[in-house]
C-alpha cells in the first residue's frame, strides 16, 4: 500500500471512531398533552360531576403561554345544559365565556394558564350540574380565542368523556299490565323484563323494541312473544346504539279476546 493511501485510510478510521464516540445531539421538541378524569360517567339527572384536568408540557421547550378550553355538547354539535359551579387552576385563571349559538347556550371556560416548563404540569378542577348527558371536552388552544392547537404529537391535544345523565324509565298506559325487572336509571345493560296481564282472559303476552338501523338502512326490531298473561324476555340494551339523550320505547301489550288488547310503554334511555 502507497504511504499516501495509508494516511487517508487512516484519517477516516480515526474520524469514525471520533463520530461514534461522540454522544448524539438530542433534538428540541414541543409537546403539550391534556387528560380529563371526571368523577363519574353516570349520574343521577340534576347532581353533579367533578372534572380534573392535567396538562403536562412533555417536550423539552419550555411553553411560553398554555391556553385550555373546557365545554359540552348534548350531542349533533348542541350546547349541553350543564353549567359550571365552580373552577379553579393551579396557576394562572380560568374565565367564564358561555353564551348563545344557534339557538343553543354553550358553557365554556377558557383557562390561561401561563408558561410551563419541560417536565411541568398544572391542573384545572371543575364542577359541573348534569341536567342531560354530554361528551365533555378538555381541549389545548393556541390562544383564547383560536381552535386548533398543533405540536409534536397532535393525538394528545384533546379529551373527551361521556358523561351519562341518569333518570328512572318513565312508564304510560294500562295500569293493568304488571312490569318488574326495569332499571332503576338510565339502561347500561341488558335487563331481564317480567311482564304480568292483571286482567281476566290474556290469551297473550308481547314485548318490542325499535333497535334502530343496520348498516343497509333496515330497520331493526326486537320481539318476543308469550303464550298466557305472563312473559319474561331479556331485552338487548347491548344491541342499541346509545346516542346521547336518545330515548327508546319497549312496548308491552297483553292481547284478550275479540281483537281487544291492553298496552304499557316504558320510555328510557341507554348509557
């Protein structure tokens, strides 16, 4: 090998081993994150609900000026009826900005929290009275006026729960048909009906429920069918769609002779 040549190599092993020894330059990042945890996800129409916010700076840039929006909506893009009791920060401040929107009142709070260091956090508590079910929102903004925060990772910007309000069934028609087995509130899961025609000459009982539409627009319905004045049947809330604030009605229908029939609805809501 020509001396020239070896010299060469040799400066590039050397640069190579310098290069790897060398520790790697870690890159700036910027990623703000939020996270919601509200006391409940069901609760009795009228009480209400706790919700602590995290927002923790996960990137290595200090955040100058951190801006979260808190709200609801009672589904279809419709301003919830759930008003704030009370909120507080654990820097910074928190204003109330509800008002009117298309025929809707929207509760917001807008809290500014100020800066935030890597590897910081700081927390917004609110107290909200659940008149009807809502998804609840706990958004990063880029400022409090502007939607649509971006950073490093954009999937942790939001949160969002639903939140159930929950209320009894509410029953109507023939007093005469006996009903046990409903739920106390709003229906989470398939309950067990037990029916009973308090009436002389029940040549049958039935129940239904309008399940909703398949994926081809069909409407669905559930039905059972008992020979005498007693029926039991499970009906299949898992098979609902549960949108918010949607009621359903299970009719129930005792059938005596000569065409006549007796009919109870139970009006509830799935969550």
């Amino acid at each position: 090998m020509r001396k020239d040549n070896a010299f060469q190599l040799g400066g590039v092993v050397a640069g190579l081993v310098v290069a790897l020894a060398l520790p790697s330059v870690a890159k700036a990042s910027e990623d703000l994150a939020i996270t919601q945890v509200p006391s409940a996800h069901v609760v009795d129409v009228g009480k209400t609900v706790d919700l602590k916010i995290t927002v923790a700076n996960q990137g290595t840039n200090a955040d100058e000026g951190v801006f979260v929006s808190l709200s609801s909506l009672r589904g279809h893009g419709q301003g919830a009826n759930n008003p704030y009791l009370s909120y507080s920060s654990s820097q910074g401040k928190c204003i109330d900005t509800s008002g009117e929107a298309y025929g809707y009142y929207y509760y917001v709070l807008v809290c500014e929290l100020g800066p935030l260091a890597a590897g910081a956090s700081a927390q917004i508590s609110a107290t909200a009275r659940v008149n009807e079910s809502m998804n609840h929102f706990a958004t990063l903004l880029p400022n409090a006026y502007e939607g649509g925060y971006y950073d490093g990772d954009n999937s942790n910007n939001a949160a969002t729960d639903r939140i159930d309000a929950s209320s009894p069934p509410t029953l109507t028609g023939s007093k005469k048909i006996k009903l046990r087995g409903l739920p106390a509130g709003c229906a989470s899961q398939d309950f067990t009906l037990r029916a009973v025609g308090k009436v002389r000459g029940v040549k049958k009982m039935s129940a239904s429920l309008f399940l909703g539409f398949d994926d081809e627009g069909d409407g669905q319905e559930w039905h059972k069918v008992a020979t005498g004045n007693r029926l039991v049947a499970k009906v299949p809330v898992s098979r609902l769609t549960p949108e918010l604030n949607e009621s359903y009605e299970l009719n129930v229908k005792a059938k005596l002779g000569g065409g006549r029939h007796l009919k109870e609805t139970v009006t509830f809501q799935a969550c």
